[in-house]
C-alpha cells in the first residue's frame, strides 16, 4: 500500500497545475480521481489498494468536476487523449501500471542521455518488473520506448513520437540521438532545443490591438485550430489559412512555478501571446473565445489573461514565437476579405 501511495503522490505532484484543488479536497481527492476514471492505466491489481481507503473521501470527483469550467479538466483531457493513443499504438501498454509512467518520467528528469539510451535504461527497468515479466523482449522494448514519448509529452506540453512510427497524431519526432532536455553547452542538440529556437527576425512589427483571433478568423479567413502540442503554437498550415493555437494555460502557468523542463522564459512569453491574440473584456473572456470554450472544451484561463499595452505589442518583445508572430502579421496584412460585408 505505501509503495503505490508514493507514486501516486508523485504523479500528482508531475501533474498538479495553477488552480490549486479547494483545499478542502486533499491529495486523497486527486488519487480517488485517477482510481475511478484510469486516467492513465489499470491500477496495479497486486496492490492492497481497496475501496475501503476512498471511503472518507469527498465526492467532488463525482459529476461535478467534470462540469467546471477551470483548467483542471482540460488539462485531463489532454492527459487522456494522450494516454489512449499511446495504448492504441502498444496494445502491451495496458499491462502497465501508474508506476511504469512515473519511472518513465523520473528516467527523463534525472537522466541527461540520448533517446536511445534512456529507451535501454528503461526497458532494463520494466524487464524486472512484475507485471511484464511474462512479455517478450521486443515488446518490452516498444513499451519503453512508448512510454518515454507519452512522459515526455506531458512534461513538455509537446507531443513526441518515435521518429520511425507516429503514435501520436500532429506530432513531433524525438530523434534517437538527441538528448530530450537541452544544456547550457548543447541547446540545439535537444528534442526541446529544436523545438523552441532563437528568433531570426530583427526588425521590430507592431502588432494592433485588432490583431486578434476573432479578427483573423472573421476577416482575413484564418481559420483557428485548436493544438495540445505547444510546438505547433501559432502555427501557418494549409496553405496559411489555418492558425494553430495553443490553449492549457493552466498547465503554463504550472510550469512558470517549477520551471524544470520548458526553456526559461518561454511559458510566460506563451501567456503573453494568448493576451495578444484572446484579450479579455472587462477582465472576462471575450464573447468569440467563450464560444470556442464551450465549442472545443479549451482552458477557460487561456482567455483571461491580462492584456497587453502598446509597448508589449512590439514583436520585438517577444524570443521564441518572434518569428511566426511576424509570419503571421504578414499574412494577416496580406489577406483579402473572404465575404463581401468586409469590401
């Protein structure tokens, strides 16, 4: 029993995000949530976990959570879309446990090597595992290597695959060689290196304040996609009529307090982008972006954020998303009306 409770403990310490639960729901409330729903995978049935542990437990879990309008739920559902893709690709990964993911995640945080090598330290690990000791050896290697891309996916907000074999839809491969978090020597050599380069634009845009995603949708025709991959923020695809926009500002802003994986900097600048592109008013989410809440089942807090000023309107104030942020104003000015009300 203890054993499991530590990992447990620990995964909700990897996935707790800025809106704290109430404090009158405890950790035992967070647990009883992932117990009732398998959120991530069967519970190990060798544990002595019974029924009897969620009995003093609140019924917050029961209905509704799942209605609430904060960054908790969105955040699960980008956990378990995850999850069921991952387990749709590797049959063998229903046979795992909370405890096989969290080593997955600990290898990540704790181990500088290559993606080849933390596959091998991984599948030495689960080889001695109890629940996987009957599976094959290239099984047990397709588990490990699934594994570190669904881990490395939630500590990221990316979504990483195998370079040969895309698990995951929109994804971006993790080369074999390339080491998952970046050092102060080596940040191109990185999977998250790659992901958030330097900016190549020197001039400085300014951006107006009508330069929003409404406006974008409603006049210049681009249409707004809705990404859980934060690579693919602000995004150009087909053919520059499709923006991609990331939306679990909760989980940013979970990153801003630990700061143990994105590069530094990067998640504020993030919130920064949603400010200009889904300014609130009167401090409440616009009417376009309450509608797209409601439509998609975004983060309501990517939509709250405070709004920028003049000066912070400058691409220039702006490292990682520079670049596309110019691409897009460009392409914005670029676009004729789509409908004859805008001539």
């Amino acid at each position: 029993m203890a054993t499991e409770w530590y990992f447990y403990t620990d995964i909700f310490d990897l996935l707790e995000i800025s809106q704290p639960l109430p404090s009158a729901y405890s950790k035992c409330s967070f647990l009883h949530y992932l117990h009732q729903s398998n959120l991530l995978f069967d519970v190990d049935t060798d544990s002595d976990t019974t029924d009897d542990d969620f009995q003093d437990i609140p019924t917050f879990f029961h209905g509704e959570f799942k209605n609430t309008d904060d960054g908790f739920q969105t955040f699960f559902t980008r956990y378990e879309t995850l999850q069921k893709a991952a387990a749709g690709r590797c049959r063998a990964l229903e046979e795992c446990t909370y405890r096989h993911l969290f080593n997955a995640v600990d290898i990540l945080r704790t181990q500088h090597q290559h993606r080849l090598a933390l596959v091998s330290l991984l599948e030495q690990w689960l080889e001695r595992s109890t629940e996987l000791r009957h599976l094959e050896a290239f099984r047990i290697r397709s588990i490990a290597s699934t594994l570190l891309n669904l881990a490395a996916s939630l500590l990221s907000l990316t979504v990483v695959s195998n370079p040969f074999e895309r698990i995951f839809d929109d994804s971006v491969p993790w080369d074999g060689l390339d080491h998952f978090l970046s050092t102060p020597d080596d940040a191109d050599n990185s999977y998250i290196g790659r992901q958030f380069p330097p900016p190549t634009s020197l001039n400085s845009v300014k951006l107006p304040q009508s330069f929003t995603a409404a406006h974008l949708e409603q006049t210049a025709g681009i249409r707004i996609r809705w990404t859980h991959n934060l690579a693919h923020h602000l995004l150009l695809r087909d053919d520059d009529t499709t923006l991609m926009l990331f939306h679990h500002v909760s989980a940013l802003h979970h990153h801003i307090r630990t700061n143990k994986v994105l590069p530094t900097g990067l998640a504020e600048e993030t919130i920064r982008t949603m400010s200009l592109l889904l300014p609130p008013s009167l401090g409440e989410p616009n009417l376009w972006f309450r509608q797209e809440q409601q439509r998609h089942s975004l983060d309501v807090q990517a939509g709250s954020c405070a709004r920028l000023n003049s000066s912070e309107r400058q691409t220039d104030k702006f490292h990682y998303w520079r670049d596309r942020l110019v691409l897009l104003k460009r392409t914005y000015d670029e676009a004729e009306p789509k409908k004859l009300g805008q001539l």
